[in-house]
C-alpha cells in the first residue's frame, strides 16, 4: 500500500470513498508518522485516543454510506483555536494547563463535517512573530534543509506548527490564522499552500485573539485543491461574531481547472524592493509567464500607499493586542503568580507569563493608546489603512481580477539567525503579506521554485473581496506549471 501520509487530502478522501483503506489506518499511519517526526516540534499536544474515536466514527459513518465532506480525514489545529475539554494555550505559559469549555466555530465546522483531529500545532505566543521562535514549546524546525547543510532552520510564523506538519506528511491538512502574513509566509517557507481568506469569511468566535480587526483563520495544505476543500468547511456565517459576513459559502474546489482566459492580473510596481534578491525578481516573471501562457493579460499596477504599511501594521495590531491581551490577569484561568495585593498579583502574573515579544508588542500598543499619542500614532495608522484600501479597490475597479506579488522576501532562515538586537530585521518578513490583512482582502501563497540552496519559494495572489474562487483557479495554474514540492526525510 502507497505510503498513506504521502496523500494529498483529496486522494486520501476519495481512497476512503472506495474503501482502499480506512480512516483508522489512514489516522494510525499519521500517529506514527508524528511520533517519528518529534524533532520537528510541530505538535504541543497529540490526542491519539481521540483521534482513534473520530476515525472509528468516521469509518462507522463510511460503512452506512453516510458521512461530510472531510469524513475520516486526519487534521492538525492550530494551538490557537479552542478545543472542547483539549488543552488551548496559543503557546504562551499564561494560559498555563487551560482547557476550554467551548468549541471554536472553525473546529466545530470540521467535526461536523466528520474530520479527525490528531492534535494541537505549535505556533508562536498568541500569532506574535514571523518564525514560530517565541513559542513557550519551543521553536517548531522546518522539516526542509539547505543542500549540503543540516543548519536548522525556521518554518516561518506564525503557523509555523500547521505548514512544517502539513510538509512532513503529519497530517492531511491544517487549521491556521493570518494577521499579517501567518498563512502565506510559512506556507512560502515550506512549500506548502495556504489562503488568508477575506476578513469575515471564517468565524472568528473561540480563536485566540491577536489583533481583531486583523485575525482571520484559514487552511495549510498540500495543494490548491486541499486548500479549497478545507476552505469549505471552515467558512460560514456565525452569529457568535459580529464581524462574520452572511453570505454564502461556494464550492471553492468547483473553481480548480476553471480557465483564466482574459483575466487581467496586476503586477504592482511598489512590490519591487530595493536590494530584492535576484531569485525571488526571476520567481515573480516566471509566476506572470506561466499566467500569461495560461491566457491571462499582465498590467502594470500602482499601489501608492504600500510603502506605509509596514509601519501601519506595527501600530495598528500591537494596540489590539494590548487590549486584547489585557483579559490575561491571573484571576478567572491560567497562570497566576500571587503578590501582596492584587496590583502586585497582575504584574507577577504578566512578567512571568508573556514572552519577550508579547511584552514588547504590548508596550508598543499601550503607548501608541495613550493619552497624547492617539491621535499622532493609532488614528493616523488607521487613516493609512484606509488608504491602503482604497489602492486595491482602485485596481479592481479598473478591471483587475487579482494581483501577483512575492510571497516572502526570501527563503527560510536559520532559527536564530534573525532573533538579535534589532526586531526589525523580523518585521521585514512580512512586508509582502501586512497590506493584505490591512485591507481585508483574500490572499494565496503557493509554492512556485526553489532557490540556489534547494528551499521553496511562494508566490502570492491577492483577491477582490470574497473571491477566493478567482484565487483558486489562478493558484492552481501555477501549481500544475511549478509542479509540488516535498522535502526529502531527514528525522
């Protein structure tokens, strides 16, 4: 038999459809292959008890003739999505042995659609960083290497977890959420492919929040077409969240094959960075070639504002973080560190249980909310995002369907390689990615090369809103012309 974690979730689906195999087998070949993979440090917690009973379920649902759309497929959460009586940390010691009473709405959608779940994924604390280097488990290795090289290197953040075990054959598929590029950067970094859906697409109710009016959970997977299938799942409207859209859901995978003839593609003349390595230059004219080949027209597009969004992002999302994060007090759950008053208790609590990164992205946010500095930092933040907004609308007003930019700055770095003095050196990472999260739009990272030193490469296509449909059938035309990556086993 075919190596079962080897599958894409679509063949996996359709052997489970033709009884080739069972949903226990397929979920067992996984549990294996996770226990081989502990090096990698992609899961904070394995649920193979659970896993087990879903699959048993799933195979019992098969045997009726009844059952989802996911039935019997093995997935991994992301630690950022509350799981019913299943230890949810957003790895971060504050929430210490915390086990929701409730189901995050994206979970609940997977379950009801019959989906197996093998464990939490690691991920930076609470979605901060660009590398998944601040979780409180550790960094998560990113199971590809340089040739000749066994340096260890990052997977990119902050679902650093769900791209390195999609990419090492540790599940099928993979929740994860995007705030300023935490799908598509480490999906570039792993050769995997991930959608940022639209701001409002997929509930947000029982996520651990970052930055709200930034934050929206999406799929990693191996394919354009995996990505699809789980998309459908976990979008919806929910009336838990007020800022969920209510419309309906299509069937994205239906948008795989559908041709690209006559679509104008933009290509902005911002994105072209000074000091840009020649490669990631090479990737994006062969990303356009193969669009264009394809049948698809090529403009030249002007994004005026993206120089500012950088910036923008690092006002906007520390200040909702550290509202956000204030509810963390060690008086209802998690972590507490007793002090001789209450004042003292929070302060203790605070300094032992957020990492470096959360209390600077948390100092940055109170100081930009102050009296003085609102207006001067907060309020002109958001006037930028506005006009960064108001860029892609111009573009698509004038006729175009979707714009092609990089994924990332580059291929994936050696874990402490950017973790020094200057944190900036990190932010840049998602200099590709922030706008989109700024404007609210939909955005697919897929793999399209690989560099000199044999690491995969992603380009990024950024959608009008709620038409992930287009980005599909654009993402899946570069994929058939790249063709798929998988990194050779080395753990």
């Amino acid at each position: 038999m075919t190596d079962l974690t080897s599958l894409t979730l679509a063949e996996a689906r359709d052997g489970l459809a033709k009884k080739s195999f069972t949903s226990l087998e397929l979920t067992d070949a996984h549990l294996a292959a996770m226990e081989r993979a502990r090096a990698l440090n992609a899961y904070v917690l394995e649920t193979p008890e659970r896993a087990r009973a879903m699959a048993s379920e799933a195979d019992a649902r098969i045997a009726k003739g009844e059952g989802g759309r996911l039935n019997g497929l093995p997935l991994g959460i992301k630690d950022l999505f509350a799981t019913e009586g299943v230890r949810t940390t957003a790895c971060s010691k504050i929430l210490g042995d915390f086990k929701p009473p409730y189901e995050s709405t994206v979970t609940s959608q997977l379950w009801r659609d019959g989906a197996v779940m093998l464990g939490k994924l690691n991920n930076d604390e609470f979605a901060m960083g660009s590398s998944n280097e601040t979780s409180c488990f550790g960094p998560v290795i990113n199971p590809w290497r340089r040739a000749g090289s066994d340096t260890k290197l990052v997977p990119g953040g902050s679902s650093g977890g769900s791209a390195s075990a999609v990419a090492a054959g540790l599940c099928l598929g993979a929740t994860a959420t995007d705030t300023g590029g935490s799908i598509r950067q480490p999906a570039a970094f792993t050769g995997t492919v991930g959608i940022k859906p639209t701001y409002g697409r997929c509930s947000r109710w029982g996520i651990v929040a970052f930055a709200s009016s930034l934050d929206q959970a999406g799929p990693i997977a191996r394919t354009v077409r995996d990505t699809a299938i789980l998309m459908r799942s976990m979008a919806g409207h929910d009336p838990k969240d007020t800022t969920s859209v209510d419309r309906p859901v299509p069937d994205y995978e239906a948008a795989i094959g559908k041709s690209v003839k006559g679509m104008k593609i933009g290509i902005p003349r911002e994105y072209r960075l000074d000091g840009m390595p020649a490669e990631i230059e090479k990737l994006w004219a062969q990303g356009a070639d193969w669009l264009k080949a394809a049948g698809a027209e090529l403009v030249e597009v002007s994004l005026p504002h993206t120089k500012y969004a950088l910036p923008a992002y690092y006002i906007v999302a520390p200040a909702e973080a550290s509202s956000n994060l204030a509810r963390y007090d060690g008086v209802r759950y998690g972590m507490r560190v007793e002090g001789r008053n209450i004042v003292e208790m929070y302060e203790n609590t605070r300094a032992k249980g957020f990492g470096a990164e959360v209390r600077r992205r948390i100092m940055i946010g109170t100081y930009v909310l102050s009296a003085g500095y609102y207006d001067a930092y907060y309020l002109r933040a958001q006037k930028v995002r506005t006009l960064i907004k108001k860029d892609f609308e111009d573009c698509y007003a004038a006729g175009i369907n979707a714009i092609l930019t990089p994924a990332t700055p580059s291929a994936a770095f050696g874990i402490g390689e950017k973790t020094g003095a200057d944190p900036i050196e990190m932010y840049l990472n998602d200099i590709f990615t922030v706008t989109v999260n700024m404007a609210g739009l939909p955005g697919i990272a897929v793999p399209a090369g690989k560099d000199a030193q044999g690491l995969p490469l992603g380009l990024q296509l950024i959608g009008r809103p709620f038409d992930e449909e287009t980005l599909v059938s654009l993402g899946e035309v570069i994929e058939q012309a790249a063709g798929r990556f998988t990194p050779e086993r080395w753990w």
